[in-house]
C-alpha cells in the first residue's frame, strides 16, 4: 500500500509547529508573575528561633609562671613556713602586673585557680595567729628597721603586757566597760587633772586603753590620711625596687602584708555597733571631747590612751612619741601617756625618753645615761620596782642598724669601745658594778664587739 506523499509532508509540518507552540507558551508561563490576591500572610505564634553561630574554639589562658627567688629558710611552723612565702612571686614583681594577669598566675599569693582565699586558712592562719597575737602594736613590724619607734614597751617588764592578743581577747567587753567607767563621774579626769592611778580597776583603764586602740585599728575614720600615717610608721618595711631588695626583704614584704591582711580580717569580725563613730554613741563621744583641750574639735584616740595612763595602766603609761621633738609633724597626734602614768617620775628624772628610747647609735655619753637601769632599783611613784629586760636593752643599745638621720655617725663605735672609754674614768664602786653588769649581758648575747 502506497503512502500519500503531501499527507506525510503536512503531518510533519504540524508536528513541528504544535511542538513550537508549546515551547512559547512554556516560556510565557515562566516570564509572568504570580497573580496578586488580598489574602494576608498567615503570623504564627512560634517564636522564630536563628541557629547560633558555631563559636570559634579558643586556645585556654596559658597560667603564668613568675620568676622564682632564692628560698630563704625559715623554721617549721614560722610564718614564712606555713604559709609558703618562698613560693610566692617576687614583691615588685607582681605589683607592677595588671589584675586579670594577677589571677591568672599559677602562684597567687592569697587565691587559688577558684578565686578561693588560701593562705589565710589551716596551717598559715594558725602561725600568723600565733605570730601576732604576742606582738606589741606599737612595736608591730619594728624588730628590723632602721628608724625611730618607741622601744620603752621592749625592755620595762609589766604585768599585763599589751599585745593584739590583749586587745582582740573582748573588744565588746572592753566597750561595756568603757561605757560604765564613763558612767562614773570620778573617772573622767581632765585634760589638766592629776593622775588618780588608785582607779585604776574600778575605772577600767586597761579596758579603756584596749577600746582606743581597737578603735584605731578597725574604725579608722579618727585621723583619716594620719591614720594611715600612724600604722605605717610602725607596720610598712617598704625596700624600694631599685634597690634591689634581698630574697629575704623581698619575703619581709610578704609577711607585712599578711599581717595586715590578718589585722583587717579580726576587724571585720568585730560588730559594727562598737564604732565609737557611731550614731548611737553620740553622748559617749561628746564625754571624751569635754576632756580634751579647747582646741581639739573632734574625739581623739590620743585623749583616751592618755586617761588609761591617768588611771594608772601601766601599758599606757609607756606610750609616747616615737620621734623626737625636732621630728614631729603634729604634736597632739602622738600617744604621750609616759608624762601622766606611773613610770612619770623616773622617765623625766632620769632621762628624756624621747632620746632614749629612739635607737640611737652607742657612745660613751648615751651609754652612761642609761646604765643606771642596770642597778635594779628603780622604782615608780608608787615606790613598786619597775623590772628592766635587761636583754632587749643591750641589744637597743649595741645592735644596728640605728637611727642616724645626719649621719653623724657613720661607722659607729661597737659597745666594746664605749665600755673601755667608760672604764678610763673614774666611776663610783657602784657604777663599775653596772657597767660590768651591762658587759656581761652583752657578752652572753654576742653583740659586745
């Protein structure tokens, strides 16, 4: 059967040209938008939530290592023992690093990798409290220095000596009976009364003394800059960087700043309400300024340590200026409880105890001053004998380094050459006896040459 030739032809044509058609139409479709409806989109009441970027791993804070000073050796249970001075970094050192490196290095001195305090704890807590709690406050920190302080509290004996001990043991006890002694009008002797030392128990005056002192230390607010002043005359042993300090003055740093750290620590313990600035202590304060001098517009700790004298403490009685005259900066903010205590009679008739009791470098005419404290009869105005550590006063008096603002003294004699100068004069039978007295001491303690 033949096919017609034209149909074919005409099939084809219209394949191609249906094929056509729907590769426009194709096309028109893609090209026209979407029609536009009055529909509003739904809002779903599913918070949108966006992943989080992947945050980018970081390498940890590599811990600091400081350098490392030669140890110094100190004895079991000591301070720099228990609590691991040698382990500390170097003093000048860590000042100089900002906080966030402090805390990042892998000896801190007081915090562990917690921010935990750790050296104020166990064994360390244990031997700063023995450390501190014999020690005199108006000695603290002066057993080596080279500057003026009041060594009288060193070398007179007493019976009730004062320490931090003494003064931390009832600061809420001392404050009632501080309150009750000025409940008593007999007991609040003026600034120009006489000395009743015969009050002394029913007057409190050791618990009056105490309170002042814990006043000074843990409400700060009497003297303000002077405050500051007065502990850092007795507490700050500061060895410049430049100076290149010792391993040993490095680690002095060290232990000072763990004892204050103890002080503020006691005093934080303390109850608030024994502030003597208070509020709730107006009438009290206003009882201590009637006994100040007119010019005096504010309580001062000086008024009260003096009325501890006045009432007969003995510890008291020993404070006064650790400079001399020539030194002060401000005469009334110096304790000077030694012109009203007991011991005023032989403080003035034998010596001026401002010279005395700054260490001074030997010679033959200070060392004759004082070896009348070696005769053992010294008495007070209550005719009691006054017990003179015989000890601490050779090594005061032949121990350096001492107090040479002027330097006149650059090479100072030993207490060897001064007890032989003493020797070419004529001395009574009973001079020759203490000046053997004074050498034999000397001699045991090994400060003579």
């Amino acid at each position: 059967m033949k096919t017609n030739l034209p149909f074919k032809l005409w099939l084809g044509i219209g394949g191609l040209c249906l094929i056509a058609l729907n590769v426009v139409v194709f096309l028109w479709l893609r090209s026209t938008p979407p029609p536009i409806t009055a529909e509003l989109p739904t809002i779903s009441n599913n918070p949108i939530t966006t992943a989080s970027p992947t945050p980018t791993p970081t390498a940890p804070t590599a811990t600091l290592v400081s350098p490392r000073l030669p140890p110094v050796d100190y004895p079991q249970g000591s301070v720099g023992h228990a609590c691991a001075v040698n382990e500390f970094p170097p003093y000048h050192w860590y000042s100089d690093l900002d906080y966030d490196t402090r805390r990042n290095l892998e000896n801190h001195p007081f915090y562990d990798s917690n921010g935990d305090r750790k050296v104020l704890k166990g064994e360390c807590n244990s031997a700063l409290e023995r450390h501190i709690s014999s020690i005199n406050p108006y000695l603290w920190g002066a057993h080596d220095e080279n500057r003026p302080v009041n060594r009288a509290f060193s070398f007179i004996v007493i019976d009730n000596p004062l320490t931090f001990e003494r003064i931390f043991a009832d600061p809420a006890g001392d404050f009632a009976r501080v309150q009750e002694a000025f409940a008593r009008p007999e007991c609040q002797l003026g600034h120009n009364a006489e000395s009743n030392w015969e009050l002394n128990e029913i007057c409190h005056a050791d618990a009056i003394l105490n309170y002042a002192l814990i006043t000074r230390f843990c409400y700060n607010n009497e003297y303000q800059n002077g405050y500051k002043n007065w502990v850092s005359e007795r507490t700050h042993q500061y060895y410049l960087e430049e100076d290149k300090p010792t391993p040993e003055q490095d680690r002095r740093m060290w232990i000072q700043n763990l004892e204050d750290r103890w002080v503020k620590r006691k005093c934080e313990t303390l109850d608030p309400n024994l502030n003597l600035h208070s509020e709730l202590h107006t009438e009290l304060r206003h009882q201590i300024q009637a006994l100040q001098p007119e010019q005096y517009n504010r309580v001062s700790l000086k008024t009260l340590i003096e009325l501890a004298a006045r009432l007969g403490d003995d510890a008291a009685a020993l404070t006064q200026p650790s400079f001399p005259v020539a030194y002060k900066r401000s005469y009334h903010d110096y304790d000077e409880g030694y012109k009203h205590g007991p011991f005023a009679g032989w403080f003035t008739n034998k010596f001026e105890p401002t010279e005395l009791f700054v260490k001074y470098p030997p010679t033959v005419d200070r060392l004759r001053q004082v070896l009348s404290l070696f005769s053992n009869n010294l008495i007070d105005r209550d005719r009691r004998f006054v017990a003179i550590d015989h000890d601490a006063l050779v090594q005061h008096l032949c121990t350096p380094p001492y107090y040479d603002p002027d330097n006149d003294h650059p090479e100072p004699a030993s207490c060897r050459e001064i007890i032989n100068e003493l020797r070419q004069e004529s001395h009574l039978p009973s001079m020759l006896e203490e000046i053997a007295t004074f050498k034999d001491v000397a001699i045991r303690l090994d400060v003579y040459e």
